[in-house]
C-alpha cells in the first residue's frame, strides 16, 4: 500500500491514516502554514491530530541540502522532548507521534474548552462585538504567555501561534 500512496502528498497521508487506524479526519479544528487539525478519535478518547501539509525535508528548507537533514533531525528531537516533558498547566500534552509517508503526525491533547478563536466568535455572536474585554481576554494572554515561556526554557520555539 505504501508504494501506491508515494508521491500523493497530503491526501495520500489522511487516506493511510484512515485505512489504518480507522480515523475519519472530516472534522477540522484549525490549520496553519505547516499543517492542518483535525478532532479525532484516538484509542478511545477525542484527540487533536495534527498532519504536516508538507513532508519533513520540505518544511525544514531545500531537499538534499545537508543543513536540511539538521533541521529535520533538531524539528524530530524538539517533538521527542516535548512528548518526554509531559505536563504543564498552558501547553497541550503531545500524546504520540510517527512519521508517515514523510509527513510528521502528531496526536494532541484536545482543549476540550475549546479555544481562543471559539471564545471571540461566541462574544461575537453574542455580543455584536469583535474583541473580549481585557478583563476576558488578559488572563487567557497570561496563560498563553506562560506555555510560551515554558517551550522557550526548553528551546522549543512556536512558530506559528494563533487563536486556534
């Protein structure tokens, strides 16, 4: 099977992921510049599944460039170390990852109270307003600030944060 998915990008990742695990990834949280959300059933329990838009190599810079293969092994090592860390109150725990066909999969603690982008459009719904009131919106930033900090101590830096 895995020989008649090369090549197929993307797609070829989510319909592998379908076949053998049994997921439905039809139900998209959040997406960004490296790759897409998904809210997902895994071993049981609601997860966020995340999958790169591009294979590994891609994302890290030029294919075949040595400085490449560095980039690919420390972006490795960096999901390594975050799974190991395990818990903090304002990070997401990285369940398990794998890399198929290239791509890299991650599975996620799902923000079961949703998220930022939720809360905005729910005032907004609401309320007729964009924006929430400091008094809403500054203890989330804090918290924010407070994962941030804690993946900057570790040498992890986020690359594309969002209120997704």
């Amino acid at each position: 099977m895995t020989q008649q998915l090369q090549g197929r990008g993307f797609q070829a990742v989510v319909d592998f992921l379908r076949q053998k695990y049994g997921w439905r990834l039809d139900y998209e949280i959040g997406q960004g510049g490296f790759g897409v959300v998904y809210r997902e059933v895994v071993d049981g329990v609601e997860r966020a599944v995340k999958i790169s838009r591009f294979p590994l190599e891609e994302m890290a810079g030029n294919p075949g460039n040595p400085s490449n293969t560095q980039a690919v092994q420390r972006e490795l090592e960096a999901i390594e170390l975050l799974r190991q860390v395990g818990n903090h109150p304002h990070v997401l725990t990285l369940i398990r990852y794998e890399i198929v066909l290239r791509h890299l999969v991650t599975v996620w603690e799902l923000a079961s109270e949703g998220t930022l982008l939720d809360r905005l459009k729910e005032h907004q719904r609401q309320n007729g307003q964009c924006g929430l009131p400091l008094d809403q919106l500054m203890p989330w930033m804090e918290q924010a600030a407070e994962g941030i900090e804690f993946l900057n101590s570790l040498g992890i830096y986020h690359r594309d944060i969002k209120p997704h």
